[in-house]
C-alpha cells in the first residue's frame, strides 16, 4: 500500500470531510493527514520537514497573507490580567 502524506490547514483537516479524507475513502492509499486548523504557509512548511519517507505529499498551502504567530505563556500569565 503506497502512502500519502497530506499537509495544509482547516481546508485539509477538519470536521467536515475534506479533500484528503476523500483520498483516504476512495482510494486504497494509507493518508497520514498532518494538517491542523489555522497553520499558515511557515507551519505547513516545517511539518513537511517531519516526513521521513512518503510515496506521495499533498500540501494545499494557505493564503499567502496567513501568518503563524506564537504566544509567550509565561510573558502573557506575569502580564496580563484577567
């Protein structure tokens, strides 16, 4: 069995059926779908860093103004109110 590895944001993992599960329902391919909600284009890039061997990678980029930014927990639980 070929395997696929399938990389991107919501359009790729998501609650709804997207375009990778599709892959994984009609076809005979193993799909291991690394995506996640809100990656931007960074994101998507370093996970395909991750992927020692792969028959096949799909990647569905975001658009090219998505960012990806981080929060300092500590900075944010010294300073911030609640």
């Amino acid at each position: 069995m070929d395997t696929v590895h399938a990389l991107g944001c919501s359009f790729t993992n998501w609650l709804y059926p997207t375009w990778a599960d599709y892959i994984a329902q009609h076809t005979d391919l193993q799909v291991i779908n690394l995506a996640s909600t809100g990656q931007g284009n960074d994101a998507i890039k370093q996970n395909l860093y991750t992927i020692d061997s792969s028959d096949h990678v799909f990647i569905m980029f975001s658009g090219y103004d998505r960012y990806n930014y981080g929060i300092d927990d500590e900075w944010f639980r010294d300073h911030v109110t609640q």
